[in-house]
C-alpha cells in the first residue's frame, strides 16, 4: 500500500493544540457499499469550500487508505496495518462507513478503529436545517450534542458463543467462584454470553470532554443518559463517576442535580430550589440525568430540555439514530471520533453503508459532507466550514434535495447524491 513517509505536511498535537499546516496531508477511507458514492461527492465539497476560503492560501492532499471490501479485496484483508498507522500519524482523517456481518463473521472495523486509536468520544451533533422535513412538531427545539463513550460498554467485544468449548470454560470458573451469579442465568446450556465492561477512567474523560465542550461552547446543561437502576455498577456507576468528575473538577462552573439532592435532604425543597435558581442565573451550566428509556421518550416530548448529552457506547449508538429521525433522517447525521488528548480524530456519518443503494448516485451525502465540515472546524479551518453550513442552508431551501428528504417535502425536486453535491458548490 502506498503509504508516504510522515512529512512536514502531518498534522500535529504540540502542547494540547493542532498545528496544522497549509496543505495537510488527510488520509481518507471511501468505504463500503454507498460509501464511495458519498465520497465522490464530499470531497469535491470540502475542496471547493477550501478553495473559496483560502484560494491557493490552503489545500488539502487526500491520502486513500484503505479498509473493509476494498482493502480485502487488494491487500487480503480487512483492516490493513498501513491504514492504521496512517490515521495515527497523519492525525486527522475522514471514512466512509464500512460493512458489518451480523451474528458471526469479523466484527465491526469502525468500531475496531476507535478502539486501536483509543478515539474515545463519538461526538454526534444534533441540528435542524430550516425546511428539512421533520416528523416532530417542533424540529428547531432540536440542537443537541450526543457525547457517546467510544471505547468501552458491550461494544469491547467481549463475547463467548452458545455451546463453544470457550464458553464452557467460562461458566465453569463463573460457577466455581461465583456461584450465586452464575444461578441466575437462567438457561446456561443454551446461553451465549456478553460481558459490559465500564470504568471510572473511560467515564470520566467522556464526561471532561462534554462538560469542556458545554463551557466552550455556552451550552446550558450536560444531561447523562444512564440505565442505572438495572445495571447498577456499570451504567449507575457511570451516573455517580460522572456527577462526581463535575463535581470535583468543574465546581466553578457547573451546578448538579445530585448537590440539589444534597441540599434538599439537608435543608428542603425550597432551599434547593434557590440555590439551583441562583447558580443557573450565574451562568452555571445544569449536570442532571435521565434513565435511558424515558430519555428517548423525551427527546421527542420536550427536546428543549436536552443540550449536551453524555452517554454510554451503547445507548449513545441508539440515541445517535433516533435524534436523527427528528431533524430529517440519517442521510443528514454528522460524526467525529476523537481522543482530545492525543488528537487523533476520525470523521465518519452516524449511518452505515445502505447497501441496496449502493452505485446507484442516490443517497444523500450531507451526513460525510458534515462530518468533513466538522472536520474543518476542528482544524480551526472555520470559513470554509461556515461555506458549508451556509451553502447547505441555501440548497435546501431551494428545494433541490436526493430521495431521502424529497420523499418528505412538498414540492421538492429529487436530484442525485452527485447532483446534491453540484448544489452546494454552486450555492457556496
Ligand atoms: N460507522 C459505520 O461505518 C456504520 C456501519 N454500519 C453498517 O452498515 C451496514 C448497514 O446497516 P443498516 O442498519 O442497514 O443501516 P444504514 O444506516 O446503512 O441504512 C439504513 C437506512 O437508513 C437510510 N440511509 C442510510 N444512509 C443514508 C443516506 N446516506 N442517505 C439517505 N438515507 C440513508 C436508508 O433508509 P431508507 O431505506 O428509508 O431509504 C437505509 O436503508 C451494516 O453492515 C452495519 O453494520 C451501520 C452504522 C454505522
Ligand atoms: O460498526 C458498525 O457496523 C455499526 C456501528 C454503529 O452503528 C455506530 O457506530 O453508530
Ligand atoms: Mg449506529
């Protein structure tokens, strides 16, 4: 695989802050499925929003690399080493989505990227473009940021299959040592098992980087979305780890709903009531909860109560989608899995590779082009990511729009993936 030796044209993390130079070098993985379709179009967006910011000033250089089918097909495997180290070294980078097989087969290469490059926030912004059709009454309400822990929960891959000799093993340790545990599962002969890892540590750099992005960005209130009354010590502990990082680490500039526990115990409802009243008018910005399964009710009942939200692997995957149905669909739902320590980010959409669309020049690609666009605010390239959000608002307003959003508007015309992509460089 043509991999070009890390040059001056790396971006890199000195000091906690990117250095970007004029011409990055940013590896890129089409993807699979839909995914080389949105590509095609995503990159001739980003590189005309660049050339309109900058002219000549700034430019990108695409580096393929390569994973899923087409990295089997060429290489004879899935996830090739070289691809890797790329995004690693070369910092910054962008992917399509890339296919899973279901019950058995490899297991999932975006989620053994994020895993390998310890990207360990999925960061899923939430917002409504004026005229995008919407099944909720009231879609401008909706403007949240989903903060989805990347690296740990049921997605670590820590699974033994019905009836393997590996299984067996594991029961038989389960048994011998835990014997009470092991009673309730209730048919162990014909169980397969999946085990949820979830730490202090991966909880608390998840809620550090939501609660930053709340202060950086003048949200009002990081609500974690937990299901801490059933899984007590993985998702209850991750409530009280994430109450206790706000408390102790952002005393100053956030209020919780557990020290209005506190005070209300102590001192009443009346006195709890003020002191959150006060803290908020001082611009604190609100920690509180929600269990999981009412969060997905109220997202769509009252979205104005939700802003910033910090959550587990697997309830952040499901949110991710259902918010996205509120403000248009999936084809709109942008991406980033990042490690704000060390740098290293991969953009990719919420949605996966839509196979029956696949070459067809169909699906929207708004949610790569977003996920570019956040990609450039991230570099700090913020005039060509406002092109973009400014060219998408005008696009859609004109009512030029692919299937996904045509099929919900009145009066729109349905253009092409490539065509969507025409619109917008037109419109920037
Ligand atoms: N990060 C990643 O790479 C991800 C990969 N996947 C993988 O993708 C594969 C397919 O997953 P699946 O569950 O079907 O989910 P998909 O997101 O691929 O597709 C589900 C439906 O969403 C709509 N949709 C998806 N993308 C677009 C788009 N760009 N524009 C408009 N509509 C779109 C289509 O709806 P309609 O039929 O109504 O037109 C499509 O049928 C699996 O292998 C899965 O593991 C899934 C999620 C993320
Ligand atoms: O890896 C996959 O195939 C699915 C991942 C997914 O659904 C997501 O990250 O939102
Ligand atoms: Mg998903």
């Amino acid at each position: 695989m043509n991999n070009p030796v890390l040059n001056s044209n790396a971006i890199t993390m000195q000091h906690g802050r990117l250095i970007v130079p004029d011409q990055p070098i940013i590896p890129y993985i089409e993807g699979d499925g839909t995914g080389p379709d949105i590509w095609r179009a995503t990159v001739r967006v980003l590189d005309a929003a660049v050339a309109k910011s900058y002219q000549d000033q700034r430019k990108i250089q695409w580096l393929e690399v390569y994973a899923g089918e087409k990295a089997y097909r060429l290489f004879d495997t899935w996830l090739p080493d070289a691809t890797v180290d790329a995004c690693k070294n070369y910092l910054v980078s962008i992917k399509g989505p890339l296919t899973t097989p279901i019950g058995g087969g490899i297991r999932s290469l975006n989620v053994a990227l994020r895993q390998m490059l310890d990207m360990y926030v999925c960061l899923r912004p939430v917002r409504w473009f004026n005229g995008v059709p919407s099944p909720v009454k009231n879609p401008k309400s909706v403007d949240m940021v989903i903060f989805r822990e990347n690296t740990e929960d049921i997605y670590a891959g820590l699974e033994f299959a019905q009836k393997q000799q590996r299984l067996r093993t594991f029961l038989a340790l389960l048994k011998e040592h835990f014997p009470d545990q092991f009673k309730k599962i209730r048919f162990p002969l014909t169980s397969g098992i999946g085990i949820k890892p979830v730490s202090s540590e991966g909880t608390e750099r998840l809620m550090r980087a939501a609660i930053d992005y709340a202060i950086k960005n003048q949200r009002r209130s990081v609500t974690i979305v937990h299901k801490g009354n059933i899984m007590k010590y993985t998702e209850g502990a991750f409530r009280n780890w994430a109450y206790a990082l706000a408390e102790n680490e952002f005393a100053e500039q956030t209020y919780t709903w557990r020290q209005s526990e506190k005070t209300k115990d102590e001192k009443g409802e009346a006195a709890a009531n003020a002191e959150q009243a006060d803290a908020l008018a001082n611009g604190k910005i609100l920690i509180k909860d929600a269990i999981a399964d009412i969060a997905l009710q109220q997202v769509l009942t009252r979205p104005e109560d939700f802003d910033v939200i910090a959550t587990l692997n697997l309830n952040g995957d499901y949110l991710s989608d259902a918010l996205a149905a509120q403000v248009g669909g999936i084809g709109i739902a942008p991406g980033g899995n990042i490690n704000f320590l060390t740098g290293t980010a991969v953009f990719e959409a919420t949605h996966g590779t839509a196979p029956k669309y696949a070459n067809l020049d169909k699906v929207n690609p708004g949610s790569l082009i977003l996920s570019g666009e956040m990609m450039l605010r991230y570099l700090g390239w913020t005039e060509a990511a406002d092109a973009i959000i400014q060219a998408m608002d005008a696009t859609i307003a004109s009512k030029r729009v692919t299937y996904d959003f045509a099929r919900l508007m009145d009066a729109a015309t349905e253009i092409k993936c490539s065509e969507f992509a025409d619109a917008l460089i037109a419109n920037m």
